[in-house]
C-alpha cells in the first residue's frame, strides 16, 4: 500500500476485488446451478482439486497466513 504510487489511480490494498462471480461459484461449487456455472467459466472442465473449495478452516488458514487470497464470506454462508 505504502509503495505503491500514482497520480492517477488512489492507493488500494487489493490488486484483486474481494467480492466477485468467481468467489461465488468457488464456494458454492457443490451445488446446482453453481456447478454448471463454474464449468462455463472454467472451459468445462474442473480445476485442480488443490485449488478447489473443501473446508472453511482450510480457506481461513489462507486467509490468515497468505496476502494473495482476499476472498470474503459470500452471504449464502449465514442462511443455507
């Protein structure tokens, strides 16, 4: 944040948005429509297994501990 300077663009701290299509369908992958909408954006196929949702804590832990993973809860998480 502090490195980063241009007069035309104002200093953010993601590179990334944190709330996008993509995030929503890398949660909510095990269930239709989700499912089918993800193989769209992925080409029709799945993709690596490592990077593919599996458990909350596991997704928290890279929360915590990396700078590149910037996702945010989806608000499907508190009502389904």
């Amino acid at each position: 944040y502090e490195a980063f300077d241009d007069p035309n663009i104002p200093k953010f701290h993601h590179g990334s948005h944190y709330s996008s299509s993509g995030i929503v369908l890398f949660y909510l992958i095990r269930m239709e429509p989700f499912t089918s909408h993800f193989l769209t954006l992925q080409g029709g196929k799945f993709d690596h297994a490592d990077r593919m949702f599996h458990s909350i804590s596991g997704c928290f832990n890279n929360l915590l501990n990396g700078s590149a993973d910037v996702k945010e809860l989806i608000p499907e998480f508190y009502y389904l």
